[in-house]
C-alpha cells in the first residue's frame, strides 16, 4: 500500500535541531543493592549484568537515559517502530506534551483493566531534555501535513511504520510529529543514536505522579501540572 510518494523523503528532507523532553519510569534507586551485602559487591553484580544486556550501539551517547530505547526491542510496536525492530527514542517539545504522551498509557492501563477503574496508579517519573538533530523530516509541513490522518491515526501504525523504514534507509535521523494523544503538542522520533548529538541527558527531575480515571496530576518542588483524560485522542 502507498501511504505517501517515496521521493518526498529526499525532497522535503531538512535539517533540523530541537530541545526535547522526555519521560520515563525514575531509576534513581539501584535495584541490585538489595541482593548485595556491599558496594563491592554491587559493582561486579553490576558488571555481570551489564555483560549480559545486548551490545551498546555505536554513540557518543553513554546515558541509559539515552541508549536504552536503541539497546532493548520489544514484542509490542510504538508509533514508528514495528513489533521486535531496533527501538526509536520518543521526546516531545515541551514539558506538558511528555508528561502527557507517558500519562496517557498509564491512564489507559487503569480504564482497559476490569477492576481497577476506580483505582488510582501513582509512580514517580524521571524527565529530562535532550537535542535531537540532523536531518529531518517535519509531518506538520507541506506535504507531508496533506496525510495527517496517516500518521495520526490511533491505532493504525502501518502508514508510520513504512516512512520510518524509507526514512532510516535514507540517512535520515529523526522525525518531528503531533502528538496523537494531545493534539496540541508537538513529539520528535530518533530514529537513530546519532539523532542525539550530546553524551548527557540535561535538566533531570523527579516528577511524582498520580493518574486516575477523572484526573492525571503530575508535580514537582513547587511545580504541578493537570490533565483531563477527556482532552485525550483515542
């Protein structure tokens, strides 16, 4: 099936730089500290596990923060990466998009799970920003913004997933979108290591937060942010 003509690609390719933010599950607390009697200890667990995780891509990248959407695969697909394909690194350009865009699922968790619909999952999230750059393809510009429907439709990945393919083949390293999920923001895709051009995440923080089926608050130090699900797109 065509979803759009191959030659825009190179056409309409650009480069491009953009600050990001991104959100994940906080990591903050070492895990392995709790099998181990001492610091000793915990370095060569440390060591052993690390010898068994798959190869670090080529990058001047050396956070986790950074590498593990390039390192790990996964059974399930993402928006521009088909089920067990190498992985995209997913940020947005601004704070409220990223706490949206991982908010979303977790809100999604609590309404697709018999039982917990009335529950509420609280967790705290480690976000930060990076710099995507390089050339780059802009969804939200002519043409590619004739085909909204194709690359955001909600469940529907396979129009995405065949520019992401032609768009890695080309050279090129990241992908600006809509957010889906709010509408009002705007998501960068990597598709490569080489899309993020520092070796450190930057402006790390620890967020805290709280998502129910009424609400999905998010707040750190004096700074807090609310989200009705009902501004959502399903």
């Amino acid at each position: 099936m065509a979803y759009f003509e191959p030659k825009w690609i190179t056409q309409y390719r650009r480069v491009g730089r953009r600050q990001v933010w991104r959100a994940v599950e906080a990591q903050h607390q070492i895990a392995t500290m709790s099998l181990v009697d001492n610091l000793d200890e915990q370095h060569l667990l440390e060591q052993m596990l690390e010898r068994s995780k798959p190869p670090l891509p080529q990058t001047i990248n050396t956070d986790y923060l950074l590498t593990t959407p390039f390192r790990y695969t996964s059974a399930y697909p993402s928006r521009f990466r088909r089920p067990n394909e190498s992985g995209i690194w997913y940020g947005a350009e601004d704070l409220s998009t990223a706490c949206a865009e991982v908010g979303y699922w977790r809100w999604r968790f609590l309404m697709d799970s018999q039982g917990l619909s009335d529950k509420e999952v609280r967790a705290e999230l480690t976000i930060f920003q990076a710099r995507v750059q390089g050339q780059s393809i802009d969804l939200t510009t002519s043409p590619w913004n004739e085909l909204a429907q194709v690359w955001s439709h909600p469940t529907d990945y396979r129009g995405c997933h065949v520019l992401a393919e032609m768009a890695r083949k080309s050279g090129i390293n990241w992908i600006r979108y809509p957010s889906v999920r709010w509408p009002q923001g705007l998501c960068a895709a990597a598709l490569t290591p080489a899309a993020l051009d520092r070796p450190h995440p930057e402006r790390i923080q620890t967020w805290r937060c709280r998502v129910n089926a009424e609400q999905l608050h998010f707040s750190h130090a004096e700074t807090w942010l609310s989200i009705d699900p009902k501004t959502f797109t399903e």
